[in-house]
C-alpha cells in the first residue's frame, strides 16, 4: 500500500518538489513558533515591568537586567555550541552560493544554536533594536541543506538537484517566511543571495515561498491571531485619492533623504566593525569574554532606553512590530493630539507612546531618528545571532513619518490638484520611507515589493518604486559597498563582487599574479616509482598529466584510485609499466589562460561550482587558481 502511494506521489511530481514544499513548510512552523515565543517572553516582560509601578529602582534593574541576561544567554549558547550561529549569516551564505565551502555553517549544531540564539536576541525587544530576517534566512538554508541529504540519499546519487540549487530556494523561502510576502523572497534570493541567478531555479523558488507564506498566515489564523489571512501589517490608506501628483516630488526627496542618511549608517557601521576589531582591549574582550561584551553593550543599549529618561522620548516601550505598526498609522499625530476627545482612546493606542506628555510628535520622532541610529551602529557590534533588516526599515519608516507629519503641520488641508484637495497620509510617507532606507542600505529593491506585500499595499507602487531607486542610486554612488558587502569585507568573506564594489579597478586584473605553483605533475610516461612518491607526499585526490616535465603540456588528470589501483596491478604483473599504459587519462575540461581576469575567472567558477582550475598559457600548465587566491 505504500509503494502504491509512493509510485502515485511520484507520478505527479518528482521528489525535489516534495522537498521544495516540506521545505516552505518547516521553515514557516519555525518562524510562527519563534514569533509565539518571542511575544509571550515579551509579554512577560511588559507584565513585570508594569507590576513595579511606583518604584522607579526596581523598573531600572527590570528593564535593564531582562535584556541583558538575554543577549547574555543568546552568546554564550550560540558560541559554546556552534561559534558560527553569530550574526546575520547572509554574507556566509552569499559566500556559499558563490560556490566557496564554508565549514560547520550548514550544520545542525549551527541550526540549533542559531536557533536558540535568536530567540533570546529577539526576546530582548526593541532595547537592542535587532530583528530576525538574515538569520532566518540562514535558518532556512540549513534546513534546505538537510532535506538535500535526504534528498540525495532517497535517489541514490542519481539526484536531477544540486545542494546551490535547494539553497537558492531556501534564501526564497526563508524572507517569505517571515512576513507571508512570497514574491519579494523570490527577488531577495535573486538580487541579494544569487551572483548568477538560473532561471530554472525560477519556479521552485516561487512555489517554496508560497508554501511558506501560505503555511505562515494560515498558522496565524488557526492559532486565532488573526481572523482571516491578511498581511502582516495591516493599514488602511484612502484608495480612492491616496496621494496628488505635486507629492511625487516630496517621495523623491524622501528617496534622496533616505539615501544620503544610509552612507552615513553604512560609513559608520564598517567604521565600529573595524574599530571593535583592531582596538586591543575590546578585541581582547570579544575573543575571550564576548559574553561579558554582549551583556556591557546591552545594559548600556538598556540605560539609554529606560522609560523614566531618555526613552520616553522614543516610544522605548514599544516592541518592533508595535513601532512598525504604530508608524504605519495613516492619521495626523499632531491633529489628533490636539483632539479633545484624547483621554477616551483606548490603552491600546500605540500612537500615544510618540506623544507624551509636554512634547510633541515631532520631539519625539526627531529623537528616535537622532538617537536610534547610533544605537543601531553599536547593537551591530553584538556577537549573538541577529538580523539588521526590520531594524533599518523600522528607522526608514520613521524618516518618512517625519516628513509626512511636518507636511501634514504646513499643509493642514491637504495639498490642492486641482479642483480637489488630497489631506496628507503620514502612513504613507513611513511606507516610502521604509522601503527606501532599507533598500538604500542593502542596494536592492526587493525591501520595495516587501512594504508592499508586508501591508497589502498597492496604491502607493509608484512613490515607493521612484524613493526606492533614487536612493539605491545614491548609495550605490562611489562605489560603497552595501551593509551584507561591508560585512564580507570586514570578515575576509571570498565574496568577489562585495570586493569588486569597493574597489572597480580590480575586476580587470589578472590572474597571472595569483597563480600557485601545482604541488605534484606526473608525466605520461611516468614509472611506479614516480607514482609512489607522488602518492605519498601530497594528498591531493587528482593530480595533472603532462605530456613531460620539460614541456608541460597539460594532458589531462588522474584520480589517486586510479594510481592506487595503478600500483596494485604493477605488483602482480609487470614492474616495467608506465602511467599511460594502465591508467585513463581524463581530458581536462575546464582551464583558464594565464591573461584571464579575475572577474572572468570567478564568473567561470561560480558557474560551475568548481572549487579548483588549472591555469596554462599557450597549452603549459603554469599551476592552479582556488576561491582562496
């Protein structure tokens, strides 16, 4: 009976697809759980925190010691198990794809700890101001690595998948789970994670990520968080006349605006990311105690944020899903603040948390923006498990509420087209905003169709499309390197297009002046003597042929079982024999000349996926190029 449900199963699709959506599926049970776990932690908190009420002491040590025991346990759990599991992984797995293998970072263990670890990161809300997509990303990698095992396994090496393939569509899957927004996934594995993107991978990407997003909403209506599928986000902007033409020039000045504020974010994180390395006492500090270092920076983080100082200047009590949906909000803050009717809103309000007593909406969001922003820079420092896009969306959306709310105060009755007035949506504005900055920091579009997905959004398609290239357009100026660049450049990553980026003039260099010497040639006509001593001294599992040592002509290749099984049959026959005589020599079907360039050389080998090639010039084998060199 099961062979027959395995042959039915197996007639409509092949295996993979199984996998494909096995894959969208896991992926999004584990992002709903971390969701689940991580509101009631918080919750908790929020609990705790309220229940002091009146003792301002014993709120300080709540509100500092819960996250810091948290950003705590996140290091030390992620580094005593898997040292890999710490920070985004998504400059790790545009290494992969690439085509360069990465030790452990595919691992269970990695998984596991990653895992844990960004569960507790998350759990210390808003106060270290960290999210969850680049990890989940990495997350949902891993297990497309271990389905591909089982995968592999079930065909008996006879798989029509290869592992970059299953992993390019676990980078879909991974974004979709997140925020049910399949379509922005796909274009994330395509413009972040693919350096050569297969159109054949085009459809499996489409199909896991729908499997995601699907699974993902629908666990949220089962668990009766939410009453039907809708997005993530929900907002409720006037379709009828969201926005006059005249402020398609103001989108494009928030897309400048959003661009120039994201060099300064970008300059400044690479900046603390090599000071933290190349300062003695904190490289110190990180390479024997980053527990202590996670834990001083997350009390610190903690302080600044504490709601009887400074944090009520920034609705610090807020979580980042609160903050995002709070942003959100089309109505006028200020209008509504003057509004009589204030005291009967109801406690839920998150609005209320950027008006507090004394000060206005506009103190307070000039304060997030001044402030959040530095704090940002340095919670990028923490080696724990943490993601950077919900954070720079989050502050995206506070830019563009700025601009949105101060327009809103000059132009109270809206803006005139005409015979018609269009009254200002400052939701709108956060929208723009959001997806501008995060796309200005990542130098993708893809944070554009997520604000779209994410909220349900369609009016506002063409001033987020215009902010967002505008500001792709600025920060890509001078060739800086996006944040998942900078990251790949800070860690040495052998990622060539994050080196191209920061220095154009090396993508014509040759490889000539890379090229290292082979450790082993055998020639043609090599005897058993020469064989044994080549087997011996090098460990290599392929060695080249030439035709001799004098000219170098490169033949082709032999495996070490093949030598091995050369030696055997020379003992029991005739000693005499020479290389061609038993082996079969392998045509070489891949080499470089010596004038190709580096770009031409890492295109070739991304391709292929091949980790080692023979250089030659004019048919000599001059030596090798790896993904090291």
């Amino acid at each position: 009976c099961i062979r027959h449900v395995q042959t039915a199963m197996l007639s409509l699709a092949g295996l993979e697809w199984y996998c494909y959506a096995a894959l969208g599926v896991i992926t999004a049970l584990m992002s709903f759980c971390m969701d689940l776990t991580v509101a009631k932690i918080l919750r908790a908190h929020q609990w705790l925190y309220g229940c002091l009420e009146g003792n301002t002491l014993l709120q300080f040590l709540c509100w500092t010691l819960y996250p810091t025991c948290l950003c705590a346990i996140s290091t030390s759990f992620s580094h005593s198990i898997c040292p890999q599991s710490a920070g985004s992984g998504v400059p790790e797995i545009r290494t992969i794809l690439s085509g360069v293998q990465l030790p452990d970072y595919l691992s269970l263990s990695n998984l596991f700890a990653k895992l844990i670890g960004l569960i507790s990161t998350l759990s210390a809300g808003s106060t270290v101001f960290l999210g969850k997509v680049g990890p989940f990303v990495h997350l949902s990698n891993m297990v497309g690595a271990y389905l591909y095992r089982v995968y592999a396994s079930a065909c008996g090496g006879k798989q029509r998948r290869t592992q970059g393939e299953m992993l390019v569509v676990a980078s879909a899957v991974g974004v979709a789970s997140c925020f049910g927004a399949p379509v922005s996934g796909v274009l994330f594995s395509i413009e972040v994670m693919g350096t050569h993107y297969s159109v054949r991978e085009y459809c499996p990407c489409f199909f896991a990520a729908v499997c995601g997003a699907l699974t993902f909403r629908l666990l949220s209506v089962c668990s009766r968080e939410q009453e039907t599928v809708r997005p993530v986000f929900q907002t409720r902007f006037p379709s009828e006349l969201p926005y006059h033409p005249p402020e398609i020039l103001i989108f494009a000045f928030l897309g400048l605006l959003c661009g120039a504020i994201s060099c300064v974010y970008l300059y400044s994180h690479r900046w603390i990311l090599r000071f933290v390395r190349k300062n003695k006492f904190i490289s110190g500090v990180m390479a024997t105690q980053k527990t202590l270092y996670s834990a001083t920076v997350a009390f610190l983080l903690a302080t600044i944020t504490f709601p009887h100082t400074g944090g009520s200047f920034f609705a610090s009590q807020l979580s980042m899903r609160q903050l995002l949906s709070s942003l959100l909000d089309g109505t006028q803050w200020n209008s509504v603040s003057y509004n009589a009717t204030l005291a009967q809103e109801p406690p839920h309000s998150f609005w209320q948390e950027w008006n507090p007593p004394g000060y206005s909406v506009y103190h307070t969001l000039g304060c997030f923006i001044l402030i959040k922003l530095w704090l940002l820079v340095l919670a990028c420092t923490l080696p724990l498990p943490a993601g950077y896009f919900m954070p720079v969306f989050v502050y995206g959306a506070a830019l563009g509420r700025l601009l949105g709310e101060g327009l809103a105060y000059f132009f109270p009755d809206g803006i005139s087209s005409g015979e018609r007035l269009s009254v200002i949506n400052p939701g709108g504005y956060a929208l723009v905003g959001a997806a501008a900055f995060a796309g200005a920091v990542t130098h993708t579009l893809s944070p554009a169709l997520c604000a779209l997905e994410m909220t349900g959004q369609s009016t506002h398609v063409v001033p987020i499309l215009t902010a967002t290239l505008i500001s792709n357009a600025l920060a890509r100026s001078r060739h800086q390197p996006s944040f998942y660049d900078g990251i790949s450049l800070i860690k040495k990553l052998p990622h060539l297009h994050s080196l191209i980026r920061a220095c154009p003039k090396l993508s014509s260099v040759q490889i000539r002046q890379f090229v290292v010497p082979v450790g082993a040639v055998l020639q043609q006509a090599e005897g058993v003597t020469g064989v044994q001593h080549v087997l011996n001294s090098n460990k290599e599992n392929e060695f080249p042929v030439v035709d001799t040592h004098d000219s170098l002509t490169l033949l082709g290749t032999v495996t070490r079982a093949q030598l091995q099984t050369f030696l055997l049959s020379t003992q029991s026959e005739d000693f005499c024999k020479t290389l061609e005589d038993e082996c079969s020599i392998q045509p070489v079907k891949l080499q470089l000349s010596v004038d190709a360039t580096i770009k031409q050389a890492h295109c070739i080998m991304s391709v292929l996926r091949e980790q080692c090639v023979f250089v030659t010039e004019n048919g000599k084998l001059c030596g090798v190029i790896t993904w090291k060199e």
